[in-house]
C-alpha cells in the first residue's frame, strides 16, 4: 500500500497526526513504525489468509492485559474498533495499531532461567482463556512444505525421506497434551523493559496444540541452514537452563521434553513453508532445499543415537 494512502487511513481511523512512517519489514506480513508528535506506534498489515490469526492476537492481547501480564497492548480505533480493513493487490488484508515497546531485546541465553518463568506464567494463565483456540493442522505443520518440495520438481525419493520423518514427528507429536501455545516464541517476538519483565508480542501463530512447542523454539540453538554435530547438546544446555525456571510455576512430561528436538525439527517444515506462501516460489532455489533436506535428515539420525 502506498505510503500517502496509509498515512490517510491511519489518521482518519485512529484520529492521529502521523508525521513519519518507515516499513521496519516485509515478510509473513507488513510491519511500520509509526509516529506522531506525541507518540510511537507499530503497525502490522497481515496477509489477507491470516486474518483469522490476526482476530485470535487481538483477543489474546486483551486477555494478557486484563490480567496484567506483560504483552503489547492493541491501540482501538476512534470507534474502539480493534482493526482496520485494507484492502490492496492482494485482497482485504486486517491492519493492527499497536503500542510501541521501548526496551531491549534480551538475551535468549544469559537470560534463558528467567524468560523460562515468565512463560511458564503465561501457559499458566492461559489456562484459563475463556474463548477457543485455533487447532493447526499435519499441513499447517508439515505437509505444505512436502506440496512445496513437490513444486519444485525435489527428487522423489528425497521428498518420500523427508515425508516419512514428517509421519514420524506427528505421530510422536499427537500424542503429547495440549494447552496454550505461543507458536513463535523467541527472542526476536519480546522485548525486556525497564521493569525487567519480558514483553510479548507476534502472538499470529498461536494455538490451542503443544505448550512443549514453545519450550524448543525457546531453547533452539541450532543453526538454521548449516547442521553442526554439537547443536543438539547446545540445545539441550538451553533447555536445561530455560526448564529451570519455567519448572518454578509449571512443569511439562517426560515425553514433552523428549519432544523438543521434535518440534526444532517441525519448525524446519514450518518455517520454510511461511516464507514461500508469502514470497513465492522464487523465493527458494533447488539448492536450499537440498540443504534443508541434508539438515532434516542429518538432524533426524543424530537425535536417533542421542535417545537410544
């Protein structure tokens, strides 16, 4: 959406004067810092398929702040409306004004004991959401990354490996509890203010599905595109130090730790997936995929001989 236009139904909706505005990114969906005279904003444009997504942030955000825990707070509109309709080359797309965080990206490392606590609090709390959660799916997890490797012509008999530890994951998966999850929790979605406490935000990805998931994608220090042999130990030293303090208010199964290196795995699959449905196909090439294949498959073996 043009700038000028932006600005336009930005003021007109929230009855603000907004002197600068600047695209912060352009991935799942538009992120813009806004500011006016008085104050800074972010505000974020999502894909016309995550409205849905998009609806659940808001109901979330309103229930983590009725209850006082720390998350970005929803800016309504002059109508208390919670959003905003846009529509652009893609259809109608929901737009969201939040509040701008001041603070500093913490640490997931040397703060990993006290970030664990604090989400062990909002699985705790959670418990009690009173509205229904989004259950995703093998093909929100899994599958359309296979339909994408399908359409870029990936070796078959790769694909059949890469389906066979997708069936793996989510019949180990499926059989964990399910709860409140995050579904994107990292360092890059909080910000530790002034008060120390750990600000939430991103919440598009959240579901009713596996709390454990947010424990790994927490404790993942493995690299992305390069497999390392010593990045399941580095992972587990992270969740080790992450469980300590999430185990203070809450504590999750055997069969859920065991899990983590599941879900690293799937997020493999998710990630993957997220980027080509909102950039294309031309956004990956034949030899990413090989390295993403080498690196499931290697992953695969490694956790194998680890839990023997």
């Amino acid at each position: 959406m043009e700038h000028d236009r932006l600005i336009h139904e930005l003021n007109r909706s929230y009855q603000i004067q907004i002197e600068h505005i600047e695209l912060h990114r352009d991935l799942i969906g538009k992120v813009y810092f806004v500011q006016t005279a008085e104050k800074k904003y972010m505000f974020k444009i999502y894909r016309s398929f995550k409205s849905e997504d998009a609806l659940q942030s808001v109901g979330i955000l309103d229930y983590l702040k009725a209850n006082s825990y720390p998350a970005v707070s929803v800016v309504r509109t002059a109508r208390n409306d919670s959003h905003i309709i846009l529509s652009g080359d893609e259809g109608c797309c929901t737009g969201i004004l939040y509040d701008y965080i001041e603070g500093a990206v913490p640490d997931g490392k040397l703060e990993a004991e006290s970030i664990g606590k604090q989400i062990g609090e909002l699985h705790n709390l959670m418990e009690s959401y009173p509205h229904k959660l989004i259950h995703r799916t093998k093909t929100d997890y899994i599958d359309d990354y296979l339909t994408i490797m399908r359409q870029m012509d990936f070796a078959p008999a790769k694909i059949l490996e890469l389906q066979q530890y997708g069936d793996e994951l989510w019949e180990r998966i499926t059989k964990l509890p399910k709860s409140f999850c995050h579904g994107d929790l990292h360092t890059g979605n909080m910000i530790r203010n002034q008060s120390g406490e750990y600000v939430l935000f991103d919440f598009d990805d959240a579901s009713g599905d596996y709390p454990g998931m947010d424990a790994a994608y927490m404790s993942d220090d493995t690299h992305f595109n390069q497999f390392h042999e010593l990045m399941y130990d580095h992972t587990l030293a992270l969740y080790e130090r992450f469980y300590s303090g999430y185990s203070k208010v809450r504590t999750l199964s055997s069969s859920e730790f065991h899990a983590i290196f599941d879900f690293i795995a799937v997020r493999h699959f998710q990630i993957v997936s997220r980027i080509v449905r909102c950039q294309g196909l031309q956004s990956i090439c034949i030899e990413f995929c090989e390295e993403q294949h080498d690196w499931l498959m290697r992953w695969r073996e490694q956790c194998m001989e680890k839990q023997r």
